[in-house]
C-alpha cells in the first residue's frame, strides 16, 4: 500500500523475523516437531502441547471454518490464535490511517497488500511478546506466494492444516453467518443439506445458534454478501491455492476435509492432528 513506506515495511519484517526466531529459539522450550513432518515424532505433542511450541498455519477458502477449528486447537493447546482477517477488522474498526483504504479493499472482497498485512501481523505479534505469549496458529495467513516466502524467511512453519468444504456450501455458510456485537462470538444460522454429488457424499450442518441474550446483537460481516464472497472465493483460487502448494511441495500440508458440522468435524481434526487422547487428558484433569 503506498501510505507505507518501504522503510516501514523492512521495519516491519524484520520485527516479524526478531519476533518469531525468539519463540522458537528459546532454550527451556525446544522446538516443537509437528506429528506431520517426514520423520514424525509424535511424542512431542503428547508430551507437553502446552509449552506453547505450536507454529502451525490453518488454510481454507471463505467460510470454511478456519477461525472456529484453529480457535478451539488454540485453547486446548493454550497457544494464541492469530487470524489477519481480525487484525484487520480492528483496524477498520479503529479509524486508523488506514481504514478508509481497508473498508473500500474488504468490502470488494480483495486481498489487503502483503505490506499492510505483515506490518498488522507484526504489530499483533509484539502486542503478544509483551504479554509473554509463544507459539501460534495462524489464521488467513499466509494468503499469496509472497506472504508464504516472507514467513518462510523468518521462522518454520510446523505443520499447516488445509481445511476443504464444497463450494456451495461455503457460499451458504458465508451467508448464514452472525457475529454478535457484545462478545464477539461466531454462530450461523444456515441449516445446510447439501446433495451428494460427483461421487462425493453429501453434507449436513446444522445451525450454530447463539444464545438467547446474543439473539437480538447479531450483525452480518459486510463482505458476508452473495457478491463478495463469490468474488473472495474466486482470489482464493486465483492467489491462496498456490500457498496450499507451496508447502504440500515442503510435506508440511495436511489436507483435512470436513465431513459435516463441529459435532462431527471436531473429533475427526483431533484425530487426524493424532490430538484425540490429548484432549480426553484435558477433560479429566480440569
Ligand atoms: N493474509 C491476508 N492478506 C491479505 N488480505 C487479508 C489477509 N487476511 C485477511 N485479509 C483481508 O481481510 C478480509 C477478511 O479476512 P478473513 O476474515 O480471513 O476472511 P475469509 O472468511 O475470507 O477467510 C479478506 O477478505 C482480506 O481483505
């Protein structure tokens, strides 16, 4: 964006770079190895997931599910889930420099410059050193080639889970989502059937309904429209699918379809992240 400087952007990058190498370089907390890698060590994430050695990245087109799968993982594995997309809903909330740009490149359902983005990224991160955090999943990030190379550059990305849902229902989930102005919780009020079809089972969810005190707070994201999101869906294909190749070249992508709502999703990620007993612990222990 060219309210930022170049200056401000190489500031930003390599606070990005001094921000994530400190996480992972720390010696009482040694690198966490994702269960994903060629050479597995699945003891790691039965050991301890709550060491905060968790750098994973969480893909997926608009409405998937990305910010309500990695924001469940981040509590059970007590890490913060980072999601661009709410960094930069809260600067357009803000009246920054910045959100008059932002609102006309949201609402059109184009992607933000990688510039603005990694200097908002860089911002969360610092905000989150202070408060003495380690580890991430990151949530919208890295959404083109570019932001992909520039987090390679700067730390190693454990394992990025793919999460796929047909389009229609991605289009119908978008549409039937609800924020709630008080809490800030997600819900969706679309009731979802969709047909098998090409030899695909079909897919069922039901609704996500908020409790009753949210019901009368619920609003609609502005780029939540039939229009903006064919149009976010369509950059998906053209500028996010390449990063899903980018690290399925590097072993690191673990491809996850959804086979329905959170009752039957959830479960299934635990297990395909090899998290199912880990999670059985945390119930008992709490
Ligand atoms: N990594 C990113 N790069 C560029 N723009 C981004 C990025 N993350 C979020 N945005 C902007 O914020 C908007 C909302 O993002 P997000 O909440 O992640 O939505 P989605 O439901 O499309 O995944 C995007 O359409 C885009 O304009």
């Amino acid at each position: 964006m060219a309210a930022v400087s170049r200056l401000a952007k190489l500031s930003s990058i390599s606070y990005l770079r001094r921000c994530l190498s400190s996480a992972v370089a720390s010696e009482s907390n040694p690198p966490y190895t994702s269960p994903f890698l060629p050479k597995p060590d699945y003891n790691l994430i039965h050991k301890d997931p709550k060491n905060g050695h968790v750098q994973w990245v969480f893909l997926g087109c608009p409405g998937v599910g990305k910010g309500t799968y990695a924001s469940r993982l981040c509590n059970l594995l007590g890490v913060p889930h980072i999601a661009t997309g709410d960094l930069v809903r809260e600067e357009l909330a803000s009246s920054g420099p910045f959100s008059q740009q932002l609102s006309e490149i949201v609402n059109q359902g184009k992607l933000v410059s990688d510039e603005l983005i990694v200097s908002l990224l860089s911002k969360r991160l610092q905000a989150g050193e202070a408060k003495g955090e380690s580890g991430f999943i990151l949530d919208g990030f890295p959404r083109t080639i570019n932001q992909a190379e520039i987090l390679e550059g700067v730390t190693d990305i454990d394992l990025v889970v793919n999460l796929k849902l047909r389009e229609d229902v991605l289009l119908e989930k978008c549409l039937g989502r609800r924020i709630c102005s008080e809490c800030g919780g997600n819900f969706n009020l679309a009731s979802i059937n969709a047909k098998g079809e090409n030899g695909n089972p079909g897919i069922s969810m039901a609704p996500l309904l908020p409790p009753p005190q949210c019901m009368s707070k619920l609003f609609t994201r502005s780029d939540d429209t039939e229009t903006v999101v064919k149009e976010r869906l369509h950059i998906y294909n053209e500028k996010s699918r390449p990063v899903e190749e980018f690290y399925r070249s590097r072993g690191k992508l673990l491809e996850f379809d959804l086979p329905g709502g959170i009752p039957e999703s959830w479960p299934k990620l635990l297990e395909a992240l090899n998290l199912n007993d880990y999670e059985e612990k945390q119930s008992a222990a709490a």
